[in-house]
C-alpha cells in the first residue's frame, strides 16, 4: 500500500468533510451557532442558534421540516424526543441537534444540515469516505507466484475469488485493460524503451525493463484468471472447505469472508457509484478515483518505484481528488438510501488488508 506524497497540493485530507449542498439548494435561514458550554453544572443545556436573517414564518417552516424529520428518523430507525414544548424555531434547532447526535453514533462521517429547497425548510445528510492521501494498488503477480507453489493453492483460490469479485463486479480496473488510467503509465514505461534502448544500458535499466516484461505477460494470464466467474460461482464452497493453520492464511479467510458477505449485500455495487457526483472548482485539475483504484502487477521494485513516480508527479498537479460522497436530501420527492456508504466503509479497508497480505506472501 502507497500514498500520495503530502505536498501534492491536495486540499481533500482526512479531515471532517466540508458541508455539501445541491446545485439548486441554499442553506436555509436558521443555522446553528456556537458550541454550547461544558456541561459541569451537570445540566443538559439547548443548542444555541443565531439568526441569519429573516426566519421563515412559523406554520410552513415547521410542517416541511417535521415531514422531513419523519422521513429521515424512519430511515435510520431512531426518535427524536422532548422537541413537544419548545418555542420556534428552537424546536427545529434542538431537533436538528439530536439528529446530529444519532447520526455521529453511526459510525459514518454523515453531517445533516437545514436547507431551504424551493421554499420548503428540510433536512439534508452528505456522507463522505475519507481515502485520504492513500493510493489502493492491488499487486496481482504475487498472486501468480503462490498459484504455482502447490501447497498454497487452497489459499491462492481464495485470494482469486476475492479479486475476481473486486473485478468483475466491483469494477476495479486491471493495469492491462487499455481503457485505464494505470495502463497509460505501463505504456508509457515501454515506449521510453522502445525509442531509446541503448541510452538506458545500465543494471537498473535491465532490470526495469525485465520487471515490465514479466509485468505485461503474467499480467495478461492474471487478467484472464481473474476475470474467469468460475471464481465467484466457486467461492462459498471454498470458503467452507478452508482450514487454515497459519497466521497468514487465517487471515486470508478473513477476508475472503468479509468479501464473500460484501458481495452478497451489494453484487453489483460499483466502486465509482459514488465518487462522480461531486462539484468542483471550475478549471481545477481533479484526481478522479479510478486512477488511486486499481489492479497493479506489484507495489514493489525498480518498475513500480518509476511508475510511482509518474503517478504522483501528475497528481501533484491537481487540486481537488475524487472521494465516496453521498448527498441526500429527505422528503416525499425522494428516496434516500439508509445504508449511506455502507458499501465503502466496508470495501476500502478490505482492499487495504487484502494489499497487506498480497505484499507480504511468502
């Protein structure tokens, strides 16, 4: 597992999401205010609020905000109490502030705002996965090397149902499909060669150009084994017949089986499903997800370090970076989606335990 260097001028960190809001959406006109005190007289005290302006009248404030909240507390299944008795708009404030407090507890970085859409006062949820500065590159030959080592082939079919499942029906690109963004700086690599072998004679350039060799042929025979659904229609029963018995391969059944439960939750849930809505400044260079996600040959040696290189000097160039977001908006018009980003909050740290087993095979 790599990351992207810290001065690639990326503002998107780990850091708690901005607030997002639709293109046709504005913030409403009441809006939470400073933090309330600590709690050492050991009183629950209200949100504070402050006005931003003219607050909406009573009556249509609260009948759309109180249909909202209907809508949302029945999709992530909790209530909200002791709103009954106070004055507007505390009670859409107070009511705003225990949402906040369930959502938290979720375990997702789901942050709920009060808009104002077409007049009506709403409530509105942006979820977001923080990749962070990480780039998730699945080595696929040292898969290759334990297939041929005999008495790992139990555990080689494993890792191959996983990865054929992050394929096929994840969509995770293969550096040998020519429609990637990977397969470009593969490319890239040979042609340097190609034009100019004898002025790269030295031991580095030989063994470069033998990894791009190997990176290229067993890469096609991975790409074909992977993409096999022989794998998938095969994987319960493998998980089933598996006995491990050393730390490693406990771990391979980890997580094939984490693979195996993610895949009967979301079969054709794609990686990118939620990483191409977000807006960005105009004229700003972004790095979009499919080129920190993808299948590699390795993560090591005097190939990949060069093809590493490349990648980072083209996202040193870019501002923004594609990442999971999810905006939802709840009322009558709409259908919000009670997992929010279930689906990456479970896939992301799977692909980073997979990359840790791959690179450390014996």
């Amino acid at each position: 597992m790599q990351t992207i260097p810290k001065n690639r001028g990326i503002r998107k960190g780990d850091g708690k999401a901005a607030r997002c809001t639709g293109s046709e959406k504005t913030a409403g006109n009441i809006s939470a205010g400073a933090a309330p005190a600590d709690g050492f007289l050991r009183q629950q005290f209200f949100p504070l609020y402050e006005s931003t302006g003219k607050v909406p009248k009573r009556g249509k404030a609260e009948t759309a905000f109180f249909e909202s909240l209907e809508i949302l507390t029945g999709v992530y299944g909790f209530t909200i109490t002791g709103i009954e008795d106070k004055p507007y708009p505390l009670n859409i404030l107070y009511a705003h502030h225990q949402v906040e407090k369930q959502l938290t507890a979720s375990g997702q970085d789901i942050e709920v705002s009060i808009v104002k859409d077409n007049g009506a006062v709403k409530l509105m949820t942006c979820c977001q996965y923080a990749t962070g500065t990480t780039l998730y590159y699945i080595p696929v030959l040292p898969l290759y090397k334990l297939i041929k080592e005999r008495k790992h082939r139990h555990t080689a079919a494993l890792l191959l149902s996983v990865c054929c499942y992050l394929y096929r029906n994840v969509c995770v690109p293969f550096y040998r499909d020519d429609y990637c963004f990977i397969y470009y700086n593969y490319e890239c690599m040979e042609g340097w060669f190609d034009e100019d072998m004898e002025g790269y004679a030295d031991r580095h350039t030989d063994i470069t150009f033998k990894e791009l060799r190997q990176a290229k042929h067993y890469g096609d025979i991975m790409h074909r084994k992977i993409y096999n659904p022989y794998h998938l229609a095969d994987f319960q029963r493998r998980i089933a017949a598996y006995t491990p018995n050393t730390a490693m391969e406990y771990e391979c059944l980890s997580v094939a089986k984490r693979t195996f439960a993610l895949m009967q939750d979301y079969p054709e849930r794609s990686i990118f499903k939620n990483t191409r809505n977000q807006e960005f400044e105009e004229g700003e260079d972004s790095i979009a997800a499919e080129q920190y996600i993808s299948f590699v040959a390795r993560t090591d040696g005097a190939l990949y370090d060069q093809i590493a290189q490349m990648v980072n000097d083209e996202f040193n160039e870019c501002g923004e970076m594609q990442i999971p977001t999810l905006t939802q908006l709840f009322d009558a018009e709409n259908t919000p989606d009670p997992q929010g980003l279930d689906f990456e909050y479970r896939l992301f740290p799977l692909i980073n335990d997979l990359c840790s087993i791959l690179n450390n095979l014996p």
